[in-house]
C-alpha cells in the first residue's frame, strides 16, 4: 500500500496539483478557541463502539487531535469514556513517535510542556522562562548551524508501538467522516477499537510526512480529504487524513474503505499522491518554503520499537544565544510557538 509517485515530487508537494485533482476537501478543523465540537449533544452516541448515553457515559473531554501533540479546542461529543480511555495507550505511543519534537516547538500537551531526556548522554531540551532551552549532551546528538541559525538534532525515542501511534493519527480522521459514511468504514471503526491489525485484513499503515525547518510553525489543524470521483479507476485512496502542528505536517489514508476491501486494494495497490503544502491555509498567508525534508514512516507493526533515532532541524528567527553553562542554547521562545 501507499507507494509514492516519484514524478516532478517536489513541485507536487509545494503546489499539490495533482492532489487538488483527484482530491476535495471535506473537513477542515483548526484547533483554536471557540471551534464548534464533533458530534451532538443532544444525541449521544459512540463513534467508535456504538452505544448511547443508556449504556456508556459522556463525562471526560474526548479531543480530535490528542493533547500529545498539542491538541486543546475541538471536542468530539461522540466517543464515550470507556473508549476515550481505550484509546490513551495509542496517544501514549504518539507521544512517543513525536519525541523530543514536542518539547523542541514547545507543543503543550495535558502537563504543559514536555521535557526531554536522553539519558544516554544528557541531552535535556526543556521550557524555562518562557524560553526553550537545549542543554546539548554530547557534539554528535545536539549541534549548531554554522551561522547559529538553527540547531540539528539526533536523539532517540521513548519505546513505543508503531501500530498505536499510527492509529492515533488515523483516528483524527475516522473521527471526522460523516455519519451517513460509517457504513462505508465499518472495518476501521473495528480496526480502531482492536489493539492490533485485523486477522487476515493487515494493512500498511505509512505515514508520510514533511518537517518545515524554518521560521514558521503549523496551527494544529486536520484537513481530510475525499476522492472527488469515488469511482475513478486509480489507485489513490479514497480518504487522505492532512494533519498539521508544530513544524510537522502528517498525511495518511484513512484505511479500510469498503470498496478498497472488496477490491483487496488495501493490501497491495494503493498509491499515495505526494503531499500538498497547503500552506495558503495558514493565517499569515502562503509560506516562504526554503528548506524541508520530507520521508514516510512505516508505523504497521505492533512490535515494540526500543531507541529509534529521530533527526530534527530546527531554524531560528534569531541566532541561538548561549545562556547559563556554555552547553545550554536558547532556541526560541515559547510564546512564539504557542501564541494561547
Ligand atoms: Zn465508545
């Protein structure tokens, strides 16, 4: 599944032409104050394992995009406790995924900003007075930009399972199908609630993405997107999740549509189209892109992944300033990143 074209890739992914082709937006949610939640409140019912307010209970806060990932404003009214908790193991894990990129932007998650240890080689990146701070541990994990622009890092992850952060993610999206569409993503409502791949139904579960190394920081906001023609003879899928925060941008097929399982498409033809920018999206306007690095990242596997490397670049408005001890640079401040 999801192999990506090759073709003139960089330009699709600044101008997403193809995409816009096959693709039209559904829904598009930005996590910010005020926004309207998912659901009705004054018809309960589960997304995710059906029942209503009779036979399951309503009272915690459900967020569409998980607080690990910065996630505060948009509710979903429709998914219960008890799976609202099921589904915690999954934000746990993409916590994790995300690593030391959560506490370098400054992402708030339930208890504020996270603060990263390596404790191989003492590397912490913490937030301190409204700053964020890197205390490097050794020259080869935490290094400068020769004009002190901007900091590279290679740090390793917190253990975690792929399959859960996976569908952490893919969960935003499933979330966001409309109700009279359920029927056609029966299979994923009961791939969420599993905690592992489907006996006999396994899919690959990639997750593209693209890190925007400059000056500019995504809103958290969820695109999705829906193939205009549900019956065109390709091999795009019919559901794309575009998912925003930070400097990261995530893009992934909303797995098991019932006409891609009949077919056996989402065992082995699908084609993900490279990724629009859609930077146009973002409040101050198109974005000057001048540097970023794209990959895909097989999340299918339920085996536990014990210290992956993850590589960060991360580009500053002002030169990283030494504080305090000669390893501690201040990389940016944190209200630059957050402005709530
Ligand atoms: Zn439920």
């Amino acid at each position: 599944m999801n192999q990506l074209i090759e073709y003139n890739l960089r330009e699709e992914q600044e101008k997403g032409t193809k995409f816009r082709e096959v693709y039209q937006l559904q829904t598009h949610l930005v996590d910010e104050p005020g926004v309207d939640p998912l659901g009705n409140k004054n018809r309960r019912i589960c997304r995710y394992c059906l029942r209503g307010a009779d036979s399951t209970r309503f009272k915690d806060d459900a967020h569409v995009i998980p607080q690990a990932i910065g996630g505060q404003h948009i509710l979903d009214l429709w998914e219960c406790d008890d799976c609202n908790h099921r589904f915690s193991k999954y934000e746990t894990a993409l916590a994790a995924y995300a690593g030391a990129l959560r506490s370098l932007t400054g992402t708030r998650g339930a208890n504020g900003i996270p603060t990263y240890k390596n404790p191989a080689d003492g590397t912490v990146i913490r937030s301190a007075d409204n700053k964020i701070v890197v205390r490097a541990g050794s020259d080869e994990s935490a290094y400068m930009t020769e004009d002190r622009s901007g900091i590279r890092l290679e740090l390793p992850r917190e253990s975690y399972v792929p399959l859960r952060a996976f569908k952490s993610i893919a969960r935003i999206g499933y979330a966001m199908i409309r109700e009279d569409e359920w029927g056609d993503f029966e299979e994923t409502r009961k791939w969420l609630l599993q905690d592992g791949q489907r006996e006999g139904r396994s899919i690959s579960c990639i997750l593209f993405w693209i890190s925007v190394s400059t000056k500019t920081k995504f809103r958290r906001e969820a695109s999705l997107y829906t193939k205009k023609n549900r019956f065109a003879p390709d091999s795009y899928p019919y559901k794309v999740l575009v998912l925003r925060y930070g400097i990261m941008q995530y893009q992934l097929a909303i797995p098991y549509f019932a006409d891609e399982v009949l077919l056996g498409a989402s065992s082995t033809h699908l084609t993900m189209l490279p990724f629009p920018l859609l930077f146009e999206t973002q409040p101050d306007g198109p974005v000057d892109i001048d540097s970023y690095v794209t990959g895909r990242d097989d999340l299918t596997s339920m085996d536990k992944k014990k210290g992956e490397i993850q590589r960060l670049s991360y580009d500053s408005d002002q030169p990283a300033a030494r504080v305090d001890q000669p390893a501690d640079l201040v990389v940016h401040n944190v209200d630059e990143s957050n402005p709530e």
